[in-house]
C-alpha cells in the first residue's frame, strides 16, 4: 500500500514550481534553491511510495536526467548565473516535474506544466530508438549528422533545416531494403563539429544505459541536437552520483526501454 503524499510537501512543490514560473521576479539564490528542491522532493516521493522502481527504465531515466538538471542550476558557478542563460533548462524542468507529479498525486492537483503529450513521447521514443539501433551503422551515422543544425561556416547548401527524427528513420529504412546507402560526408559537408562526427557520436550514446538511450532519442525527436544530448546524458549520470545513484554506462548494446 502506497503512502499519500503529505499536503505540506505539495504546497512546497507547488511553491518551487511558481517560483521558477517567473525567475525574473526573483534573485538568483531564490531561483537555484527552488530548483535544486524540485527533483529531489519528487524523486524523494516517488521512492517513498515504491513508485520509482515501477517505472520504465525510460522513466527512470528522465527522473534522474532531472535530479541532475536541477543540480545543475543550483551549483552554477558564479559567472554563469544568468536566468536568461538558464531559462530553457528551467522551463524543462518545470515542465517535467510537473509530468513526474502527476505519477504520485492523481486527481490531487493539477499540475498545468506538465505537457499533455510527454507520457505518449517517452513511449513513442522507445520504438524510435528500436529503429535507429535496427540500421545499418552508415544510416545511423548519417541520421546524428542530419539532425545536428548546420554550422555557420558549412558549405552544405542543401541543407537548410534539420529534419524530424521520424522523417529520417523512415527514409533510412526505405533506403536500406533497397540496399541503397549515404555517401560518406565530406569535410564541409558534416554538420558536427571535427572529432564528433555521427560514428563517435553513436558510439558515446551505445554507451549509455539502454533507458538512458531512450531518453536521449526522445530529446532527438523533440528537436534538441544529438551532441548535446548525448553528452548531457553523460554528465547527468555523472552527476547523479551526489545523490548516491550509480549507474554502470559503458557497455551497453542490447534493446531495452
């Protein structure tokens, strides 16, 4: 039998959240508290109500992602606190805090945060993640490099914007059933930066837990780059281990959620 959440404990919750609605409004210190409180209080509650081991590795994944996020804010150095600096990553982390609360506070208050549409993409990212890893390595290679916005300096003029994720898997796969593979990007062509081309980075996201994996192709298909995500998952597992959370990423190649 689980454990109702404590009112005091929502009324903090809640006050965090509008604290971080508005970060202009307040200093810095105030906003770096709230959301260094955020992650750990839902995360908190979701174990002391047996909830987390529940959840999907996915899941389990995007709490962690936003434990570490919210460490982030809290500890940033002195010459990066800048709520316009952070206000993207603040706006996520409202927003996913307000999904992970809905887990534990059904029909107690509404969360208006939370996206309607965030439990459908967590799922939809574990059949993503299934396709990518099902290609041949050149399709996923070309796949990361397409979806990574193209430098100022690139010489590629074809490619004006980036493409959906879904878009591309589709593609690769019509394409391989024909046997037809990309073309090696040339030197100006790649749109990652030189020593992170979509082989490598490829490679560094196998390496991550394979519910970790999922998450990182949910931000993919959401529009974020593949570098980034990537290496924000790897500092994120990092980062997790202040709060006693460690997790083997190094070898993992099998098809999980």
């Amino acid at each position: 039998m689980t454990t109702p959440p404590a009112e005091p404990l929502l009324q903090d919750l809640r006050c965090d959240l509008d604290v971080l609605a508005s970060p202009d409004a307040s200093d810095w210190p105030k906003v770096a508290d709230a959301a260094g409180r955020l992650a750990p209080t839902v995360w908190e509650a979701l174990q002391r109500q047996g909830l987390l081991e529940g959840l999907t590795p996915h899941d389990q994944a995007a709490v962690h992602y936003a434990l570490a996020l919210g460490n982030r804010i809290q500890s940033a150095p002195h010459r990066q606190r800048d709520i316009a600096y952070w206000r993207p990553l603040i706006d996520e982390l409202r927003s996913e805090i307000a999904h992970f609360a809905t887990w534990w506070t059904p029909g107690t208050l509404a969360w208006p945060e939370a996206d309607p549409e965030r439990a459908q993409q967590g799922t939809g990212a574990i059949e993503l993640r299934k396709r990518l890893i099902a290609l041949p390595p050149s399709w996923q290679h070309h796949i990361l490099e397409r979806l990574t916005p193209v430098r100022r300096y690139s010489q590629d003029e074809s490619a004006n914007d980036t493409p959906a994720l879904a878009a591309l898997l589709r593609h690769a796969e019509e394409q391989t059933r024909l046997m037809n593979f990309p073309p090696a990007p040339g030197p100006f062509t790649t749109r990652l930066e030189p020593g992170a081309r979509g082989q490598d980075v490829m490679a560094r996201l196998l390496l991550l837990p394979e519910g970790w994996q999922t998450e990182v192709v949910r931000r993919l298909a959401a529009g974020a780059g593949p570098l980034t995500s990537v290496s924000d998952a790897g500092m994120a597992l990092n980062i997790i281990r202040v709060f006693g959370v460690r997790l083997a990423w190094n070898a993992s190649t099998g098809s999980g959620q």
